[in-house]
C-alpha cells in the first residue's frame, strides 16, 4: 500500500496525495462522490511497471486545502498541469474519472506538452455530449447539487445518498459497505462537503476554453458496458475532438467500472500504458 498521505503546493492550493512506486509520473484523478481511494487498486498494479503512481486528493477534498471560491473548469484543468510541475516531472500520464476526466481533458486542451497520455474513464468528451431526455434524468443530480442545503442533505443519516448515487450510476455493482469509508472521512468534513459541491454549482453548460480546445495526445477512453447514463456509441462520437490515436475500450461495468472490476480494468489499462 501507499505510504501516509504526501501535501504538495499547485495552483495556489496545498493537495494532499498518495504515491507509489517510481519512474515515469502517472497522475490519477478521482471523481465524486470519492476520494484519491479510489485508485488504491490500480495504484501498485501500475507502480509495478515501473511508474511513479501519485493520486491527489482533487481541489477541496480533505485534506487537501478547502479553496476559497468553487472551482471552474479551467481551474480544475489547470491543477494537473501545475501537479504535474510541482512534483517534479517534465509530463505525466493522466488518468481521470468522472469530474477527474474533465480535469484530464481540460489539462490535455491546455496544456499538451506536459500529457504525454491521456486515460478518461466513464465521460465522454463534455464537449461533444448530445443531450436527451434519459441523460438528462439520469443527471438530475447536476441540477440538485446546485440548491441550497445541497451538502446538507447529502450528508443526512451517515451519508445514505452516498450508496445511493453509486447504485444509481453502477446498477449492477453489490459494493461492500466498507468502499464508501474513505468519501465518509473526507466529507466529515464539512468544509470538504460543501467544496465538493462547488463543482457542481459552478457548473456551465457552455464548454470553456479548455473543453474547445481539440486534444492532440494520444488518449483512451473506458466505456462502461452497464453504465446507464452513457454507452460506448457516446465515446465513439466524441472522436471528432481527438486529432491523435483515440482508443474506445468497452469494459464491464457503470460509471464506477474501475472499481467494480478492478482485475478485468487494470488488465486492460496497463496494455496501453
């Protein structure tokens, strides 16, 4: 396992982290409801190869710093970039999922020369998104999370829509209740809570520069096989963003497929790294 949690400064926040392993950077960004956990599978398989496996805490999340304001987009896009920098290495592999890939995306639109690859799991390039009347009910959420008292229900009887979220987004997943301990640590904290939110109220649906920009790094993209919010026919329509190789890898699972099959996911991964 990882050693204790790492802190690093970047872009103006001190980022609590976990690492292993050493050589190549690969910088592996998390979503919500979750924290840098939720690569503590992928993590050693990776450092294994022969790589510097490091997965921050994102903006807000404790214990990394609490910002003052809620994050936009090229906010979240510029803090793999100045992770990238503030640990030492020239460029990093990105891997990210859910609000962690849009993070990836906007860090490969702004800044190509420090991603040498680029890893997005369960999101489609923003982007390129086609809305319909499913995807819009199956992202009510966006608009929920934006109300006052948001975090506050959230939290509600030990974080009950915690489980709630992942059965919605991984239907066929029977996760054991252990896997929402380390979302429960970090959202105890109320400040963490409330950040966590912000990128949710902060949320536009006019794509910002980093998301205009076409990505020039080769990339791979995981469609989950069971998400039930977007199929591999979304990712194969994203295409148009890419000007270099783009990969779409169909794999088992929901938004959450990394972690419903980490050996069948990791397996298919550390083929393209």
């Amino acid at each position: 396992m990882a050693d204790a949690i790492q802190f690093v400064e970047a872009n103006g926040l001190r980022f609590g982290y976990l690492e292993e392993g050493s050589g190549p950077l690969v910088l592996m960004l998390h979503g919500f409801p979750d924290t840098a956990h939720s690569w503590d599978d992928l993590r050693p398989r990776i450092a294994a190869k022969g790589y510097r496996a490091v997965s921050p805490f994102m903006r807000g999340y404790h214990p990394s710093d609490i910002p003052d304001r809620d994050p936009d987009q090229e906010t979240l896009a510029r803090d793999p970039l100045a992770l990238i920098e503030a640990l030492g290495a020239r460029d990093a592999i990105v891997i990210g999922h859910d609000w962690g890939a849009s993070a990836a995306y906007g860090a490969a639109g702004l800044g190509p020369d420090r991603v040498s690859k680029l890893f997005v799991i369960g999101i489609p390039h923003p982007a390129t998104l086609k809305p319909s009347l499913r995807k819009l009910w199956a992202v009510r959420h966006f608009a929920a999370y934006k109300l006052p008292g948001a975090p506050s229900r959230f939290a509600r009887n030990d974080f009950a829509a915690l489980p709630a979220i992942y059965r919605r987004w991984s239907p066929a997943w029977n996760p054991d209740p252990t896997e929402f301990d380390a979302v429960r640590v970090s959202f105890a904290h109320p400040g963490s809570l409330n950040a966590a939110f912000g990128y949710y109220r902060k949320l536009s649906p006019i794509p910002s520069a980093s998301l205009k920009a076409r990505i020039t790094v080769p990339t791979v993209v995981f469609a989950g096989l069971d998400d039930p919010i977007v199929g591999p026919e979304d990712y194969r329509g994203a295409a148009a963003m890419f000007d270099n190789e783009y990969i779409v890898e169909e794999v088992p699972g929901g938004h959450f497929m990394h972690r419903e099959y980490p050996q069948v996911f990791a397996e298919r991964l550390l083929t393209h790294l």
